[in-house]
C-alpha cells in the first residue's frame, strides 16, 4: 500500500518485494521440512499469479478470477477427496497431530459406532467444504470491488494491498470462526459416541504439553 510511486521504489520493485516475503517463506519451509502439501502447493502458485498479472500488466478482473479460484479448486479437492482412501478432512482435522485417532478408533469399534461417525465426519467434510465455498464468493467479491485500477500501477498495488488487509476480517476471521465451529461439532461427535473427554482423545505430545503448562502454571 506505500512506496509504490516513481519517487520510491516504484510500481514493479514495490510488487515485488511485496510478493517475495509470502514466496519467500514458503519456498524456505518447503526447503527446510521437505514437506509437500496441496494447500501449501497452491498458496505459493496463488502468490506467484498475482504477481504474474501484476508483471505481465493483465486485465484486473483476472485477479478476482484468481482469488475465487484458489479456495474453490480446494474445496473441491475435499469434496472430491471423500471418494478416496484419504479424505481431506482427515489430513486437517482429524489427523494424528491434533487427536489421538487410535484410541478414538478403539472406542468407536468398541461401542459398535464407526459407521455412524463415518456419517458424521462425512457431514463435517460438507461443512468444510463450504467455508472455502464462502471464502470463494467473498475473494471474487472484494477483488472485483476494490483493485479497478489497471495492473502494473502504483494505484493497482495500494489496491491489492487495500484487498489483502481487508480480506483479514471479512474472510480470513469468518472462515476460522466457521473451522472452529467444525472441529467443536467433531468433538462433540467424538464425545457422544465414545465417552472420552477432550483431554483423553487430544494427541499425545499435546497432552504432554498441556500437562506440563498446568505444571508451570501450579508452581508459578
């Protein structure tokens, strides 16, 4: 949003310094955890489109085509996903980093319940789904309503800066609101059907953390 103008760093320097930290942090973790994911995958092709059609001096509407584009080809991919051996609501949600899957398992095929939470978890995958739906509509929405000035610009920059803070509390807030009212229902799933507390379905490493905070907290 400043330092775009010819007595600064001008339009093209200022888009792309600004496009190099998002690319340049992804690229460093990408290196340093050799670790490959779709999500990872398309936030990095996301900032390097924006910076093409900025570069390139494409039509602007291209850019809300983009920002629509991205959370849509995701939610697409959970939805599609529900039909392999490796849904993606498992990977994010219900993943051996948050939840203690086995010992859900367990419980689950002990109470006879597994189809059931197979029902609800499909359930919780539509819901996921949808806030990338959501975020989709706002993206095409708030790009078509605020960058209107041509790419390759001082004003297109301070625009697309203008978008990027704004989607924070119009998008980026509400979506994390609507992920943490998934992964409640999750839970409340979880509950229901095995009878184990939070504290016995949460993974392991962060049970351990979670005891040694109230350690901490009790001897402070």
């Amino acid at each position: 949003m400043k330092f775009s103008g010819d007595e600064h760093l001008g339009s093209v320097n200022a888009l792309l310094i600004g496009l190099a930290f998002p690319l340049g942090w992804g690229l460093f973790e990408l290196i340093r955890f050799h670790k490959k994911n779709f999500i990872a995958v398309l936030g990095l092709v996301s900032v390097g489109l924006t910076g093409s059609i900025g570069l390139l001096e494409m039509d602007a509407q291209w850019l809300a085509v983009k920002e629509a584009a991205i959370p849509a080809i995701i939610g697409l991919a959970v939805l599609i996903s529900t039909k392999t051996r490796y849904p993606l609501v498992r990977t994010l949600l219900y993943n051996p980093n948050l939840l203690d899957v086995n010992k859900i398992q367990a419980a689950l095929e002990s109470n006879n319940q597994v189809k059931e939470f197979d029902t609800r978890l499909l359930n919780a995958t539509y819901f996921f789904s949808a806030t990338f739906l959501f975020s989709s509509i706002m993206n095409y929405v708030l790009a078509r309503w605020i960058v209107t000035s041509p790419s390759g610009t001082q004003a297109f920059n301070e625009e697309l800066g203008r978008m990027t803070l704004l989607s924070y509390p119009m998008i980026a807030i509400p979506s994390t609101l609507m992920m943490m009212c998934i992964f409640y229902y999750l839970w409340r799933t979880i509950r229901r059907l095995t009878g184990l507390t939070l504290e016995e379905v949460m993974a392991p490493h962060l049970h351990e953390k979670h005891e040694q905070a109230e350690n901490k907290s009790s001897k402070d």
